[in-house]
C-alpha cells in the first residue's frame, strides 16, 4: 500500500512542476540556513573534553580590589587571570588533585637540518601535571615529571605537526630540539592534540584561534630563562620595574591557572582555601578588602569567558526564523495544491476511502517534498559550510564541517519539518465532503 500511495505523490507532484519546484526550493533554502548556522554553532559550543570537565575549575583570585572596577562596572569580578605571585603560591600550596600555571610562549626552533631556517611556534609553559589533568593524547612518550619541574629541566613535549616537520613524524623521543639557541631533550609527542574551544587557556586564545600548540616546556624553566609572555597582560597599575622581572613581581595578570577536583566536596574545600588564603593576603598587608574569589567549572568558565560567539548564536537564531517562515509558506502551498484537489478527493471518498488514508496519501506527499528538498538542502549546505569565512572570523569558520551525523540531521530536519507543515493542509484535505463535491461537480 505504502508503494500506492508513493506512487499517487509523485504522480501528483509531477502534475504542478512550478509549485512543486517551489516548495522544494523554500525547504532546501530554509534547512540550508539553519543546517549551516547549526553546524558553526555545534563546533563553538561543544563540550572539548567531556568525560573530565565536570572536574575542571579555573580558580580566580581579586588581586586588585577596586582598582580593578576604576571604569565603574558593577560587575565585580575579579580578573580571569592571575599575577606571577599569586599562581606560584597557589602551586606551592597544592591543594588540588592536579594543578598547573600556564603562560603563552612563542620560541623560535632550529631544526636538524642546518640548511632549514628556524621555525617560529606556539605553544605553552605549564607544569608536568597539565598533561594528565587535561587528558592530552601521547602518541610516543609522555610528560616531564615533577622533579623536572623543580629542577627546571631543558626537557620539551613536542605535538605532532612540529613532530612531523622536524623527525618526519618518527618517535623522536630521546632527541635533542634547539629552542631559543638552547638544546631541550624531547620526553613526548602529542598526537596532532587541539581541542577547540583551547579550554586550558581562554583567557590568551578567547577558545579559538589559528594558531597551534606546537611545544610545551616547563613553567620554572621558561621563567628562569626568561621567556617572554606572549599572551595577554592586563595591569590594574604600570609595574615598577621594567621588563619580564618587573611583570614577575608586579599585580599584572598573564598567567592562566586550572585544576582538577575530584568531586563537589573537594571543589567546596578548595573554595575555603582560596578564601583563606585571600583572608592571609588581607592581614599581610597586601590585599585590603574582602575576599573576592570564584571557582568556577569549565562550563561555567567558558560561559563567563563568552567563548561561543554572539554572532553565531544571532545566525542561529535568524537562520531558525527563516527555516518557520519557509515552512509556512510551504504549508501555505500545500494547502493551496491540495484543495485544489477537492474534486479528486471527493470521488475517493464516495467510492470508501477512509478519512485515514487521504491523510497517509498526502502526508507521504508533502514526505517526498521535504525529502527532495533535504537532499538539495545538503547541496546548499555544503557551499553554505564554505562560504561562513566571508562573514565569520577564520578561526570559527574553519571549524564547520558537514559530517554524516549533520548529513543524516539535514534530511531528518527536512522531512519532518515538512510534514509537520503539512499537517494542517492535510486535515483540511480528509475533512472534504464527498457529497457536497459531487454535487458541485
């Protein structure tokens, strides 16, 4: 019966090619704007590292008390990063499970080959426990211990596209790198390793940028030899003295700063210390109002960050608003088709048709319409996916990919939206009383 009835759609469908064409290219336009905004919205807004971030929180510290609110916000917030003081107590204090302090770094590599010239590259000083608080996949070897970290060891993790360029992607752990004029032993490869949104450190990236975490070194190694910060710095005061010392012992924030807790009890114990610790600052002199602290969850943290952009949700919002109005203009044709029909129904009715299978035969009807216009919508959505980057930055645009779950998602979107717009045409078209069509015919 179901081939009946398809076979009835698409008869009819061929009977008005103008209005059939139409309503396939109202849905095919409508799902292809809300498909594409869908899909940069999903990469903006996932979850980098779900089985862990229910257990990741980014403590924030007021250093700056009311000079940090000098252009009158009410916002009280202290700042999203913390100064050189305040991250090397809390790291000496160790009141997490796994911590780090972290700071961008932009070194310069000399490869093996003498005759390559040197290659600048990102990438992060942080301590040995970055690496298993965020789950970083190694594809040979693996971070630097903790002894190294107090040694300030010349040791490196290498991801794998800096890998590839110097070793060829070979295990090159064991080897020796030349970083800023210095000999770094490799201990680990990462496997190509970028999460998006770069979770560990939005305060420098905003959760998203071109750029790529090619090596990480040690947090006091990179101090002692005093590698500069290439992030962000933000001073509530100019520091007194000049260069990367005088950062070090100003108020200015550069330095990001995670840890991983176990569960809600030790979350609420890392709260008490950082109020105490804040309280210690307070009677020491250096801090002299309240404390003023947060600890929040990498949900949270990346919702007070702003990392998924307003200009995509706004797209979102706008392509969805499109998608309804497609859809009731659909509808609206649906409607118009099938009373037009009204003779046709009649006789069907007269001679037994069941009010259920006028139904079927036109949901299926408006089914095909919206599957067409799927597939056609996925054309669309392809050239839409690759053509974000004239309207979004490169760093959010690069992110949109038109995989099977989306493929599957556009189609699924497709006929049931279409369906859905055709229910009311549909019920119009079984209420059809036969007697009064015969009549009038």
């Amino acid at each position: 019966m179901l081939g009946y009835y398809v076979d009835l759609a698409v008869r009819s469908l061929k009977r008005s090619p103008g209005l059939t064409a139409l309503m396939i290219l109202a849905i095919a336009f409508g799902v292809a704007a809300s498909m594409t905004s869908y899909s940069v919205f999903r990469a903006v807004s996932g979850d980098p590292i779900p089985w862990k971030s229910a257990h990741l929180y980014v403590p924030q510290i007021d250093m700056w008390g009311q000079k940090g609110h000098r252009d009158g916000s009410s916002n009280n917030d202290p700042p999203d990063a913390m100064d050189y003081l305040d991250a090397i107590a809390l790291m000496r204090d160790h009141r997490a499970k796994y911590q780090s302090a972290m700071y961008a770094i932009s070194p310069s590599i000399v490869p093996p080959d003498a005759s390559k010239h040197p290659i600048n590259v990102g990438g992060h000083a942080v301590y040995s426990e970055f690496f298993p608080m965020t789950d970083a996949p190694f594809k040979y070897g693996s971070g630097w211990s903790s002894a190294e970290d107090t040694q300030r060891a010349a040791v490196v993790v290498l991801n794998g596209e800096i890998n590839q360029k110097l070793f060829g992607g070979g295990n090159s752990v064991g080897k020796t790198v030349n970083i800023d004029g210095k000999d770094y032993r490799v201990v680990g490869v990462l496997d190509n390793w970028s999460p998006k949104p770069v979770f560990f450190d939005v305060v420098n990236t905003g959760g998203f940028t071109t750029g790529h975490e090619d090596v990480f070194i040690p947090f006091l190694r990179a101090i002692d030899i005093g590698m500069p910060n290439n992030g962000n710095t933000n001073c509530s005061e100019i520091p007194k003295s000049s260069g990367f010392v005088g950062l070090q012992q100003s108020t200015c924030v550069w330095i990001s700063f995670m840890v991983e807790l176990d569960d809600k009890a030790a979350a609420a114990a890392y709260r008490e210390y950082l109020d105490g610790y804040a309280r210690d600052q307070k009677q020491a002199g250096r801090f002299s109002w309240a404390p003023n602290n947060r600890l929040r969850d990498l949900h949270e943290w990346l919702d007070s960050e702003h990392v998924v952009p307003s200009d995509t949700q706004i797209s979102l919002v706008v392509a969805l608003g499109l998608l309804v109005v497609c859809l009731v203009n659909t509808a609206g044709l649906l409607l118009a088709k099938f009373l037009r029909r009204s003779s046709e129904i009649g006789v069907r009715r007269a001679l037994g048709a069941p009010r259920m299978a006028i139904y079927t035969q036109f949901l299926i009807e408006a089914a095909i319409v919206g599957l067409t216009g799927g597939v056609l919508g996925l054309l669309l959505t392809w050239i839409g996916i690759h053509s974000v980057s004239w309207v979004l930055p490169k760093e959010i645009a690069s992110l949109a990919r038109l995989d099977i779950g989306l493929l599957l998602l556009t189609l699924l979107v497709a006929v049931v939206a279409t369906m859905l717009a055709g229910l009311y045409p549909t019920f119009r078209a079984s209420r059809v009383q036969p007697a009064l069509q015969l009549k009038s015919n």
